[in-house]
C-alpha cells in the first residue's frame, strides 16, 4: 500500500511502514529519473527508517507536468509537498542531481521553516561550491545531446535508440540538465547536521576530492564513502549501500 502526498495528482509515494520509525529519509533521484529507482530501499533498510522517495514533476506518474530548469523554484515547491511529513526526525539522501536538490533543500528548510535534517547524504556530485560542469551539454542540439547522454550510461539504451520513447524522454533529461548546469552556489553558514559524501572509485565525472569538499558544509562530523563501481555504483552496490545509510542514521 502506498501514502499519497497528494492523492489526487500523486506527487510523491512511499511504502506504508509495518512499524512507527525512527527517522524518515527522503530520497531524490538523479538527473532523467524517478522515485521508482528508491522502492526497493525499503525491503533493505531496518524498518525503524521510512524510506519516502519523492516524485519530482516530469516523471513516471508527473509525466504530464512540466519539469523545472532552474534549482530555487523546485526546491519550494518540494518543500511545500513534503511539509506535512517532517513530523518526525528526517534526513535527505540524494544522488547526483538529487544530491544537489537535498543540499539547497536542506538550507532552505533551515532558512524558511526552522528545521534541519538529521542527516545528509550527498552521492554522486561534488560539493555545491565546486564549478565542475566546464562544458556544459543541455544546450546542444539533440543528436549531440543523445551522444553525451549515452556516454553517461546511465539511460537504458532502449530508451535513447527508440524515436518516440526518446522524443518523450529528452526534455526531461534536457530539463534536469540545465538545473544543475545553470546553478550558482550562494554562500550559507554551513549545515549543523552530519554530512556523509558517497561515490564510486571508477566515476569519471566526480573525483574524490569533489567529494571530500563537502566536508566545508557541515558544522557537524562528515564522513566520506566511496564504493566499487561508476557514476551508478548506487544500483550495483545497494546492499552495501544501505549498510552505509542505516549505520548513519541508528
């Protein structure tokens, strides 16, 4: 059975938990994804954690609503949606894109609504200070596009060789990229919760010093991982993964 944030559009869902948790982690997934890639967290984390993966605009069951381009409007409108459920002690898990989404969404909770996350787990990008996008692709024409895109590896090919799934499919990825290529870091004092920062050891996209920067925003511990595997190392090394995440928040 799944909660609605919104049963009418069907914002965002998460698994009904068997029992009361502890802490609950609000997952946000990576540039062209949905919350689907986080619903099979829940069957590997200790129960006493809710695992709620949010459903951005433009996706899966949002498909039909227009994805945003710019990180300041989206992280309002995410606010606004999950603000009935920060009844309980909460932390932000994001990879990639979704990393950067819980980074500005966690000051702006702490600026707007006076609460903090519990944690924050930052996978797969460097830290918000850090200018690493040097060419930046959202802006090319769409055979080009295609070609970076598939360089990432991580859109099934199916999906980018099929015209009509790739025609539905670019403007979301077109979208999620100008995001996080067009964002401009603004200087906040540093997070009072825990930073930890993840990766994979063969990503060649974010190094480790990328990660290792984002020891500059917490006031808190910080903790780095780094794991087997690319860019996606989160999908082959989930069990590890959540061994991680359950040791940082029980």
């Amino acid at each position: 059975m799944s909660l609605l944030i919104d049963r009418a559009e069907r914002r965002a869902t998460y698994p009904q938990p068997w029992v009361q948790p502890r802490v609950r982690l609000f997952c946000f997934p990576y540039s062209g994804a949905g919350a689907s890639i986080y619903y099979t967290w829940r069957e590997g984390l200790p129960k006493q954690i809710d695992v709620f993966p949010v459903q951005l605009p433009g996706r899966e069951n949002r498909i039909k609503e227009r994805p945003y381009t710019a990180i300041a409007p989206l992280v309002e409108r995410v606010a606004e949606e999950i603000r009935p459920y920060l009844d309980m002690p909460f932390a932000l898990f994001g990879h990639s894109m979704g990393a950067l989404l819980s980074f500005e969404l966690a000051r702006y909770l702490r600026r707007e609504m006076g609460v903090i996350p519990e944690h924050l787990f930052a996978s797969g990008h460097a830290a918000p200070q850090i200018a690493h996008y040097d060419r930046p692709i959202h802006n090319l024409p769409d055979n080009q596009f295609t070609s970076k895109i598939k360089e990432m590896n991580g859109t099934p090919e199916a999906v980018l060789s099929h015209p009509e799934l790739r025609s539905l499919f670019l403007p979301l990825l077109r979208a999620d990229f100008t995001l996080c290529e067009v964002y401009e870091y603004r200087h906040e004092a540093a997070l009072e919760c825990p930073i930890t920062a993840l990766g994979g050891l063969a990503d060649p996209f974010i190094s480790r010093s990328d990660l290792e920067a984002w020891q500059q925003q917490t006031r808190s511990y910080f903790t780095l991982r780094m794991f087997p595997g690319d860019h996606f190392y989160l999908h082959e090394q989930r069990p590890l993964l959540l061994r991680v995440l359950a040791r940082g928040l029980l």
